[in-house]
C-alpha cells in the first residue's frame, strides 16, 4: 500500500500516511491539529534489494575496477563494508576502514592485520 508524505500547511508538521489499508480511509489530516489544508510532499523512493543479488552484485568483477589498482580495491572493500554492515554488524563497517586506512598508509605488515604469525 502507498505511503504519502504530507506537511500541513496551517502548523507546518510533516506527516506520512498510508492509503488503501482500510476500506472506511478518509481523507488525511493532520495528527497535530486536524487541518485538511496539506500539501502533499515528494518522497524519496527506497529501492530493497534482496541479499543475494547484493552478493552477486559485489562479486561481479566488472564492479570491483582493477585489481591491481589499491584505489579500486579500496573503493570496493568500503562498499562491501557498507553493503554487509547490517549483517554483520554496524562495527565491521569501522573496522574495516581502520584496516584500509592501515593498508594505504602501509602499517599493516605481510601477513595478518594485526602483525601476529600468518595464517596458512
């Protein structure tokens, strides 16, 4: 069902309301003060997307750029991070942009992030 942002033009409150839900919907009105005297505003549309075509649209190599290119891995390692954040929680997005940061600036050694023993 739509979903329509209005702001009212007597108390300039911004409200959103949902049509066609019940059989008996009136016309909207403002919860503040009931005035029927709105303008009806223009939305941002949201666009969902399910998770596998999130994945295979990060998988897809066209998207990454070069791969010798550290700029262009950089830029694909933030996108997956933001992409991934709700997954895995909002932390990863800010830990995996200390370890970029730590890539480019050349802290981080061969091996593992933190400098311990590689992994094999």
């Amino acid at each position: 069902m739509p979903l329509y942002e209005y702001r009212c033009n007597a108390c300039s409150r911004k409200f959103t309301f949902l049509v066609g839900m019940i059989a008996d919907n009136t016309d909207p009105q403002c919860p503040r003060c009931g005035s029927k005297d709105l303008k009806k505003l223009i939305s941002r549309v949201a666009r969902v997307r399910s998770e596998d075509d999130i994945l295979d649209d990060l998988a897809d190599p066209s998207k990454i750029g070069d791969l010798d290119d550290p700029a262009s891995l950089r830029r694909w390692a933030r996108r997956m991070g933001k992409e991934l954040s709700g997954e895995m929680g909002e932390d990863i997005s800010e830990e995996l942009e200390e370890m970029i940061e730590a890539e480019a600036s050349g802290e981080m050694g061969e091996g593992s992030a933190q400098g311990d023993d590689p992994i094999y």
